[in-house]
C-alpha cells in the first residue's frame, strides 16, 4: 500500500529545483506570487497544513500556533533564525520546529567583510558621487578612507559565521578581538590570533571595526544599547549581518548622525522591513536589503535541508536540525 503523502504548505516562493523536489516527495501547496501572507493566511495555512515551510518574514507567534490544527505537527523553517517562532507554544503543542543551520555560513561572512570594506573605504558614498555626475576627477585628499590593516576587528558572537569572518579579516591584517558567551576552543583562538574579552564593554573601547554576529534571544536584545555605543571609538564603524534587534537602532542613529561613530553598514534592521528614517538621510551609513545569505547556492543549500527535515520526520526519525535551544 502506498503511504499517503503529508499535505505541506510553504509560505513563500522558493528556488525551483526545491519546489520541484518538493512537490515529488509532498503534497505541496507553494506561494508561487511569492507574496508575503497574512495573519489570516498564515492561521489557514496553520489550520490545514500538517507540514508548514515558514520563512523569517512570518511571525508564529503564541496565538497562532495555539491556533493551529491538530495535524500540524512539524513547522520546518526555511532560514537560520528562530526568533520568529514561538518555541514555547510549539512546544506545548507537541510541534517540532527544524531550522537549516549551517549553510549560509561563508555567504553570510563574505557580506561581512564587504560592509566592513565598504564603509571603510566609502565605496557606496563614492559610488553615489559618480552616479550623481557631481564628480570631477581625482585629487590627493577626496573620499579618504580607513586602512583595515593594523585595524583591531571585534566580533560578537565567535560562532560559525563569526570565525569565518574572522579568518578573512586576518587576510586583510587585522587583529582580532571577540566577546562570546563562552570562551572557544584554545586551538580555534590560537588558528585566527583571536583574544578573547570576557567584558563586551572593555572591548568595545578598544577596537576599530565592530561586527554584529551573534543570534537574536532575550540575552542578546539591545545587547549593544545606547550606552554600550557611546564605549566606541569616534572613528570606530559597526557592521551587522546578524539580527537588527541586537542593536539600539535609535541610539545608532543618533552616533552616526552626531559623528560620535564614523560609520555603520547594516543588512538588518530592527523593525524590518522600516529603516529609521534618519539612517536613510546619512552617507556615511551602507545600508543593504537583508542579503547576507542571498546566493544561489546558500539558497538551494537551505531548501535542501528544509527536505532533508521534512523527510526525516515523515519517515519516522528525529530531523537532524530539530531546533533544541539557542548558543551565544
């Protein structure tokens, strides 16, 4: 007899190839108009699906999924994040919730390191002044810059993604500074010569560049708030690829505005898909659309493992992303 196949519903428009392989394996229903759902959407979707396939741009929080129907019973997540997702209820409800961990490790370290060159270097000021046809040519003291070699790098959160940014920035020649929740393995420290400040405000006086790549929680919300800010260099710049909310976005502003920072370049926001207004009228600030992990490979990657999850839970077996708790 043939199993019956689980009835799964994916919220947004994913790659090809991973709709194709889904709809093999699945009964799918996808968002081919790749529109956002809403909250009525998202409470159907989660009233008939036995499999939901989210994305970080849908907020399960506790209503919905108490609001859920008696078959969902896996929510696999398309993305890294969990902080969209209220664990606690999925939890009470019996649902298992799945992550793609792992995968968007490199993609997201290279737009890493191309913010910290980008504000360094006032690549998007520069490219703004030729656009505008207000340039006139070279001359020995336009758009100056900061070298990054000899520059002290201080990252927060030495996980995966923030070693990996750490080895490209030795690449560049600088030394490298990190706050973590735990002290990494000595043999990891000793790889990239990375010192190692149990207090995140000692090392924020002490850095150039600042790199924002540790996980939303509780812990980590406003972690750098306005007074953590003020610790910071003048001639100092912040970069984030992580989690808007981790920054005081409104105490960033005003720095940056007050040239008490010299420069930011973020890919996040606390209030996404709303950037505060007065980070749109700066230039020293590099402000991107959420792209750090958006490659085609880290995206097929992702909807790979959303299959693998999905797969193994049908088949009876743990999934190997099964979302346990969170590390910073």
């Amino acid at each position: 007899m043939t199993r019956r196949r689980p009835l799964v519903i994916v919220t947004r428009k994913l790659p090809d190839q991973i709709e194709t392989r889904m709809m093999e394996l699945f009964e799918c229903r996808l968002n081919l108009d790749d529109h956002p759902f809403s909250q009525a959407e998202l409470m159907r979707a989660m009233a008939e699906a036995e499999i939901l396939v989210p994305t970080v741009t849908d907020n399960l929080d506790a209503v919905l999924i108490n609001g859920a129907g008696a078959d969902l019973k896996l929510i696999a997540s398309f993305g890294t994040g969990i902080n969209h997702i209220a664990l606690d209820a999925a939890k009470a409800r019996g649902i298992t919730v799945t992550n793609t961990p792992g995968v968007l490790t490199e993609d997201t370290a290279d737009m890493t390191m191309a913010l910290i060159l980008a504000v360094a270097r006032r690549i998007g000021e520069g490219e703004r002044l030729v656009r505008s046809g207000r340039w006139t040519g070279w001359a020995p003291t336009a758009m100056l810059g900061m070298r990054l070699a000899g520059k002290r790098l201080g990252i927060v959160g030495m996980g995966r993604i923030g070693l990996a940014v750490a080895k490209r920035a030795r690449a560049f020649g600088m030394s490298i500074h990190y706050h973590n929740r735990r002290r990494i393995d000595a043999a990891v420290e000793s790889e990239v010569e990375a010192t190692y400040w149990e207090s995140l405000d000692q090392m924020l006086g002490h850095i150039d560049v600042l790199s924002v790549n540790c996980p939303h929680t509780p812990a980590t919300y406003h972690l750098l708030s306005a007074r953590r800010l003020r610790l910071l260099k003048p001639r100092a710049i912040v970069v984030n690829t992580a989690r808007g909310s981790v920054i005081e976005e409104e105490a960033l502003a005003r720095a940056l505005y007050a040239r008490e920072i010299a420069g930011a370049g973020l890919d996040v926001y606390e209030h996404e898909s709303q950037v505060h207004p007065r980070l749109l009228e700066l230039d020293n600030v590099v402000l991107l659309p959420h792209i750090g992990s958006a490659t085609h490979q880290g995206r097929d990657a992702m909807g790979e493992k959303v299959i693998v999850n999905i797969k193994s839970f049908v088949d009876g077996h743990t999934p190997p992303d099964k979302v346990v708790h969170t590390i910073f």
